[in-house]
C-alpha cells in the first residue's frame, strides 16, 4: 500500500494518529488546572511508567489542551547530567514575558522577572549550566539568597502571582524527572507545597519511570499528600484495537480480526510497539484488508527496528558487567520481577558486590526496584532483546 499515506508514526515522542486510553487523565489534568486557574486546590500530577507507554507523547497532548485555554505551559525535558534550574529558567522566562503582556498582571510579571534574574544570577556559579539572558535588572534580596529551596520557592511564589493578576494559572510540564537529582527534587517539591499553600496558581505536570514515586517520596516525605502519580500502562485489548484500526479505517484500510489479535500478542498493547507494528504491517501488505500473513511477515522487520533503535541505543550505553547483569535478568525468564539473589546466584556472584551495579542500572534507567530486593525492566520486552543480542551461554564468562 501507499507508503505516504501510511498512518504510524513510532518515534521518541511522535503523536499517534489516535491517542487511545488516555481520556480519563486528560480530563483529571484538565480539571485540576482549571481548579488552580479560580483559586481552588488541586494535586500536581506526576504520571510514571515504563519506556513505551506514551508518557511523552501523552504529556504533549496535555500541554497543547492547556495552552488551548489560555494557560501558560512550560515544556521542559530532564536529560541527564543537567540542573533543575538551567532547564526551567529560559521556560519561565518566556512565560514571564507572555504575561507581563496581560494588562492586570504587568506589575507583577515584572516583579516576578526581576525574582528570576535573581535566581539565576545567585545560582549561576553554584549550577555553571544556567544561561539566560534578561532585560531587568535583579531585585536584591527577592529570590537571590543563592540557596535552591528557598529561592526556587520565592520565585514559584512571585510567578504565581503574576498568574493569579492575570486570570490564568502556569504549568510545568516535566518530562524524565528521574534524571532530577534528589535535592533540585526536593527543592520543587517544597516550592510546589508554599504555592499550593498560597492558593496560587502554579501546578507541575511531570511524567518519569516508575522509581519517580520513591525518588519523591526521599526527597520529601510529603510528596504523596501533595502529587497524584497515575500509572501510565499498556492498553487493553480493546483501546490497542482502536490505536491501530481507526487510522487506517480513516486511510478506507482495515485489518482482519486475526490480524489485530497477533499484534496485540505480539507487543502486549504498548503503544509505541503497536505503532512499530502498524507501520510494517502496512508496508508489507499490497491491499486491504491487512492479513495474519502480512503481520507475521511484518513482525520479523518490526523487531529489527527495534533492536537497531528502540533496543540498541540504551543496550549501547551499558558496560559489559552491566549488560551481564540485565542478560542474567532475560535468563530468569519473562516474569516482571526478579529477586536481586536470584539474579546473582545467575550471574556467580554475591549480592552484595552487585549493589553497586544494580544502582548504576538504575541510574541509568534501565531498571527499577518495584519492592525491597525485586528487579524490573524499566523497557518492555527488553528481555527478549538481550537473549537476540547476547544468545548462548557466552555472556556467563567473564
């Protein structure tokens, strides 16, 4: 079939022609940032979940109904090895500024620019990361204390002023919080709790791997009273057949029921599989509608993409003890959670020499600790993967 016209779009991030299963979150982000906009209170939200699953993607999709209502959204991606402050800084001057435009809030956008040339001109040696240019002039004494809790709280305070002037709330929205370390955590944590005390109307909107709740939870032992943090799973059988049926119903294609069916065997109804699946099953079949056949023939270049993309680029980044320990992992079989002396006993080793490899693995993002002693992949059928990559019985010697 006509390669253009085909409808699936797997990628970091990219929109899916039907965003399946995700309605009942829309709405609950929804209404709580309408709350905050009237002065009501209102949980942040912090979404978490495995690589896969469409936390990005679905994280997008609620900043676009934000702004569609007029309110200020901060779109930030955590990456690695990159400060709290340096990502949020140029975002919430830009907000500042789309502000400062409102009639009724033009003073206090500006007070509030004034507290965030402050924050950053003190934090500016302590996180070398931060670079950002303003057109005022710091305030002494507003935001400039040089210490992140205290700061970050009277910055958030200022900008939720300037909201509240304006009839309008600011939301940020965090992607990959994992990667925040636990004091700049922390320190968010603790402005959020000033601001919801205020009543002001400022709110995080934040997506991370499943560690994201008990990263919170050490960095402040409130964190649960003031974040909801909904698990982003895969669909079930019937939101995955409407991921995949309605954009090719819309392009006058459709599968046969066996065909839905294998696929979703196939990727266990993750969203980014279903789209990988969807794309080479159209490619692969001449006419409608899309056959058993042509899925089985799909399945085969489906996992080849993923091995040299989805899979590779994190397999890529691990040291050869690493990739032994997720390796063992795979050999222990599909069950979502391994002990951690089960999966020494695998490797020859003690458990307390694997400690510290474990944590980097964590780190890392790969895997996760869903309870005291168990290990879980943080990336669906990764285990499979690594018995495609590291087959046989070599990956034992060292």
């Amino acid at each position: 079939m006509d390669a253009i016209r085909n409808p699936y779009s797997p990628g970091a991030g990219s929109p899916p022609p039907a965003l399946a299963g995700r309605d009942a979150l829309r709405e609950q982000v929804r209404v709580a940032v309408e709350r905050l906009r009237i002065g009501r209170a209102a949980k942040s939200v912090l979404m978490v979940g495995l690589r896969g699953v469409g936390k990005t993607v679905l994280l997008e999709q609620m900043r676009a109904d934000a702004a569609a209502t007029n309110i200020c959204t901060l779109r930030v991606e955590a990456p690695e090895n990159r400060s709290l402050p340096a990502m949020i800084a140029p975002q919430l001057r830009l907000a500042l500024l789309q502000l400062s435009l409102i009639g009724s809030a033009k003073d206090k956008a500006k007070r509030a620019l004034r507290a965030l040339a402050g924050f950053a001109k003190s934090l500016k040696l302590k996180y070398n990361d931060i670079e950002v240019g303003f057109d005022v002039d710091p305030e002494p004494g507003l935001a400039d204390n040089g210490d992140l809790e205290g700061d970050l709280t009277a910055l958030l305070e200022e900008v939720g002023r300037a909201a509240q002037s304006g009839g309008t709330a600011v939301v940020l929205f965090l992607d990959e919080l994992q990667y925040v370390e636990r004091n700049q955590l922390a320190a968010l944590i603790s402005a959020l709790h000033r601001t919801s005390q205020a009543s002001l109307p400022v709110t995080v909107v934040g997506a991370g791997l499943p560690q994201l709740r008990g990263l919170s939870g050490e960095a402040k032992s409130y964190a649960e009273r003031l974040f909801d943090f909904p698990m982003i799973g895969p669909l079930n059988d019937s939101e995955a057949k409407l991921a995949l049926q309605k954009p090719a119903h819309d392009e006058g294609v459709e599968f046969t029921p066996e065909a839905l069916a294998e696929i979703i065997e196939q990727t266990k109804g993750y969203p980014y599989f279903l789209q990988e699946w969807g794309k080479h099953s159209w490619e692969v079949a001449s006419e409608s509608p899309i056959t058993l056949e042509n899925v089985k023939t799909a399945s085969a270049q489906a996992i080849a993409a993923l091995d040299e993309s989805f899979f590779r680029v994190r397999f890529d980044r691990l040291t050869p003890t690493e990739k032994r320990y997720l390796r063992a992992m795979a050999e222990l079989g599909p069950e979502p959670l391994h002990r951690s002396g089960d999966i020494a006993a695998c490797i020859g080793k003690a458990v307390s020499t694997l400690a510290p490899l474990r944590q980097n693995l964590i780190l890392k993002g790969m895997i996760w600790s869903p309870s005291h002693g168990d290990t879980a992949f943080t990336v669906p059928l990764f285990d499979d993967f690594m018995k495609r990559i590291m087959p046989g019985k070599d990956w034992k010697s060292e």
